[in-house]
C-alpha cells in the first residue's frame, strides 16, 4: 500500500477547496437568477392585476376555466368506464360468483324480515355519510320496526366495497384529490376537487341509465349489495323482502339495479327514491312497488325529468311509463322542500316529514300482496 506524499495531498486539498468555491458561486448565480425572476413576475403581475379585472380578461379566463373543466370531466369520464371495464374483464380478480351467495346464511336465527338499503346522491365520496345525512339516517333508523334492518355504508359509486380513496388502481389520486379539497387554503382549487368528485359520481349515474352500457354496471352494484347483505346475516328464506332507498344520484342507481337485485337475492324489491334524479330505462318489469318522496321547491328532481325524456308521457313505450300503466306510483310531496341544504330532505325542517313518508310507504306496501313473484 502506498502512502501519498505531503505535497499531494495538498494539492488534493486545493483541488477540493477550489470546487467547493466553484458549486458555492453556482449555487449564488442560481438564487440570483430566481431572485430576478420573482422580482420580474411580481412586477408583472401587479402591472397585470388591473388588466385582469377588465371584461375582456375575465371572459378570456372564464374559457379558459371552462376548457379545464370540460377536460377534466371528460378524463373523470374515461376512468369511470375504464374501471368498469377492467372489472368486467377480470382484470381486478373478476366478479365474483353468485352461485355462493347466502349459502352460509341457511342455519341463521331469523331477525330481520326486512332490510332497507340507503344509496346515497352524488356527493358521496366515501363509506361513511356527511353528518347531516348519518343524523338522518339515525332518525330513520329509530322510526322503522324492529324487524326491519337499516344498511348502511354502501358507496354507490364504486365497483368494490370501498370508497374512492381505497381503490385499486387510482386510490392514491382520489386521496390527494380529498387532501386538496379539504385542506387547500384556495377556494378555487377545493370547488375544483370537489367537482371532479361529483363529475365522477354523476358519470356513473349517466352509464346506469344508459340502456348499453347501464345493465353492466347496475348488475356489479347489484352484486356489491347482494354481497353486503350476505355479510350481515341475510338468506332469502328468511327474509321477506328488501327495499332500495335513493337520494337523488341514488335514484337511478336504485331503479337500476332493483331487477337484478331481485333475481339475485330472490326476494321482493322495492324503490322508494328521495328528491330522486332518475331516468326510468331500468327494466322494471317484475317490480311491484315504486314511491317518489319529492319536494314541492325541488328544482333538480324536476329537471331530472326533463332531461330524460323516457320518463316524458309522450313516449308511450319507454320503460317507464309501459311500468306506470302496469303499476300505481306512489308519491309523497312534502311542501317547501327543496333538493338540499337547509331546506333539503335532511335538514331539521324536512328530516321528520321525509322519515314519516318512507315509513308510511313501508308499511303500506308490505300490507299490499306483490302482484308478481320474484323470478
């Protein structure tokens, strides 16, 4: 081994000492330049402020604005039908089989006769409620009969049994997407999160009720409830039947996957919809019972029905109105009610007038005998 002289290992000293001065003038230059460049770019924008607030401005950044979000909608959109698609094809370990549903349910003690399944509207974004609509809920919860159960906690929107966050592929955006939406100090950047949250939720209800693409959908949501319940103790021999609840967004995933549902629990469903938003193609042919509880200020339920026209009395063949002429549609308008909230269905002043409808057409149409039985 040999052992380097004085004088080289003074040079390698001076060589050392002269690149660190070198990175540290660098490192000066750099800051310089960012500093000049701030110094620049908020000149700018104070010489440019004044501008922005001119009409000319503000319209050019509102299509700018509006560009962005028909963008990100339409990306919201891709990954809505991607999902679906990736699961239908087994990329996600693929659908279940419902050959083995309720099969280790046979033996259970009966408890529970009947079971009413909360969808919720389109600001859902995870397994747990808003707190205005978990009080809701609990007020429903003590007003229905001991036989019958309350479920809860089914995110509508999501093929598994978790919330956008949890997801497979894509939970890691929807997390930083809640992060921004709640904790962002710009209100700009958290109604931007907030909306794209609801773009998705309001594409899924576009593909439930789209007569291609919606028997895909509406039968894994059928399945994901079908599921759940075998989770909590149901079997068809022991249960009398279940019945769908959906707010607004969940109106349509309720018609929609109400068929299914009852071919694979083989028990009778029925759809009770809250200021409901729904487009009536679900095929709903051996479906006896379907109640509306809408409200008399209610203006999105009312142009849910105008945008879509099967539910319009001109179209005689549409599903909806073939199933009114078969069928008496139940509705329960609550005056002064609008879509929500503080004089929505879960506000203090509805919360009771809404929970009296629904236990009111409970109890009515278990006393009316089902036409039709289950296929």
């Amino acid at each position: 081994m040999t052992v380097p002289s004085s004088s080289e290992t003074a040079a390698a000293v001076q060589h050392q000492r002269r690149r660190l001065r070198q990175g540290r003038r660098w490192v000066v230059v750099v800051l310089v330049c960012v500093a000049m460049i701030a110094l620049l770019g908020l000149t700018a924008v104070r010489r440019d402020a004044a501008s922005l607030l001119q009409p000319e401005s503000l319209l050019e950044l509102l299509t700018w604005f509006g560009c962005v979000v028909v963008v990100v909608v339409a990306l919201v959109g891709v990954y809505s039908v991607m999902v679906d698609f990736v699961f239908w094809e087994g990329w996600m370990h693929g659908l279940p089989d419902p050959s083995s549903l309720f099969a280790s349910n046979s033996g259970a003690s009966v408890q529970h006769r009947h079971y009413v399944v909360y969808l919720d509207g389109i600001h859902q974004s995870e397994e747990s409620h808003p707190p205005r609509v978990s009080d809701f809920l609990g007020c429903l919860e003590e007003s229905i009969e001991d036989d019958t159960m309350l479920v809860k906690g089914i995110e509508a929107y999501t093929i598994t049994n978790t919330g956008l966050r949890s997801t497979t592929f894509a939970g890691w955006f929807w997390q930083r997407l809640f992060a921004l939406q709640e904790h962002h100090p710009n209100g700009l950047i958290r109604f931007i999160c907030a909306f794209c949250v609801q773009a998705n939720n309001v594409i899924k209800v576009g593909i439930s009720s789209d007569r291609r693409y919606g028997p895909v959908m509406n039968y894994e949501l059928a399945l994901k409830i079908a599921r759940h319940l075998d989770s909590i103790g149901f079997h068809p021999h022991h249960a009398s039947r279940i019945v769908l609840v959906g707010y607004s967004g969940g109106g349509e995933m309720a018609i929609g996957t109400a068929e299914i549902l009852q071919q694979l629990c083989r028990v009778r469903v029925q759809v009770i919809t809250v200021c409901g938003v729904f487009s009536g193609n679900g095929e709903l042919e051996s479906i006896n019972d379907v109640a509306m509880v809408v409200g008399s200020h209610d203006p999105v339920a009312a142009l849910g029905r105008i945008a879509y026209p099967g539910r319009l009395p001109l179209l005689l063949f549409s599903n909806w109105n073939c199933w009114q002429r078969r069928n008496a549609l139940q509705r329960y308008t609550i005056e002064g009610m609008s879509h929500n909230g503080s004089s929505g269905p879960f506000s203090m002043a509805f919360r009771g007038a809404v929970v009296e409808a629904i236990c009111k057409e409970l109890e009515r149409s278990v006393l009316t005998p089902p036409l039709r039985t289950p296929r």
